[in-house]
C-alpha cells in the first residue's frame, strides 16, 4: 500500500532544511533530480528571496536576502518515489505537513510570494513629511535629532535640519538612516 498518493498533481510544498544549507539543498536536490530520472515528478526547486536596500559604511547595498531561512520551495507531484528523493536529501529534515503527508502551499501563496521576489528594486515606503521631526540612527550625526525641510523620494534621501552649536544645518540622509520621533 503506497504511503504517499498523488491526488493534489503538481504543486508547490515546502522543505524544512537546516539553516544556512538552503543552497546545498537546492543543489543537491538537483543533481537527484537528475541522476535518479525524476525530471517527470519533481519539476523546480526554488529559494525564496527579496532584494533589499542597507547602509554599510555610508553607502547604498542592495543584498539578496532569503524571506524565509531555512526553508526552500519544491514544485512536484508527490509519489512514494518522489518523496523517498526530497526527503533524502542531505540537510533536508522534512516537509511541512503534517506526519509524512506534505501539505501543498495554497496558489495565491505562490503567485504573492512570486510578485514579491520579481520585483528587482525595493520601493521606499516614505510615511516622513516635511516639518516632521526625526532621530538620526545611522552616520556621523547618530543620536541627533533634527527636523526634515526636503523629501526626495526618487533617489530615497531626506534633508534634515541638525541644530549645532546654535544654528540648524542641512544634512542629506537616507530614508534608512533616519526614524519618526
């Protein structure tokens, strides 16, 4: 009697795998894939990521960073084979589901966690009007505390108004560098 049935056809589930081995995995389930002549049940293997914007010594990086560390996405139909080749996996330690029956990730899921890895520069989600007043959390002017007198929301940097030693100065900051008081 087989454990797994493949009523659900094609589908996305998701693998736990130990952290930090999400692209071990991913490539070690492709050269199984492969070597055992699963390419007609096991179709994609995926990462999820997202591109996001730091500040690292006073500039701009835009990183890959994994949405969900420790997991990784699998398109298959699930059969007693195909599940024996994922779950042997080295660095796999299971399917999300419960027991031994993986649980599919519904298709709006699928489709959301795709728009949000297509998109290649982050937006800048801007909620600081001119007047407001910010604390400075990054830079040499750390801790200070300022008013904002321009907004540019194009290239993602605010002039803030520092007062030192008496008098306001202009300072260009990054949206990142700055938080609402």
């Amino acid at each position: 009697m087989p454990k797994q049935t493949s009523q659900q056809g094609r589908r996305w589930y998701v693998l736990h795998t130990y952290s930090g081995y999400e692209e071990n995995v991913c490539r070690n389930l492709r050269q199984r894939i492969e070597s055992m002549d699963m390419e007609d049940k096991i179709f994609d293997v995926l990462i999820p990521t997202e591109t996001k914007i730091k500040i690292k010594n006073g500039k701009r990086k835009m990183l890959k960073e994994k949405i969900f560390p420790g997991y990784v996405l699998v398109n298959m139909i699930v059969t007693d084979a195909s599940w024996y080749v994922v779950r042997n996996t080295p660095n796999v330690t299971g399917f999300i589901g419960s027991g031994t029956t993986p649980s599919p990730v519904s298709e709006e899921e699928i489709k959301s966690l795709m728009d949000r890895m297509g998109e290649e520069e982050p937006e800048y989600k801007v909620d600081m009007a001119i007047g407001e007043l910010v604390k400075i959390t990054d830079g040499p002017f750390k801790d200070y505390e300022g008013k904002i007198s321009a907004v540019d929301e194009a290239r993602g940097k605010a002039k803030v108004l520092v007062s030192m030693f008496g008098r306001e100065t202009p300072v260009e900051l990054d949206f990142l560098q700055i938080k609402k008081i």
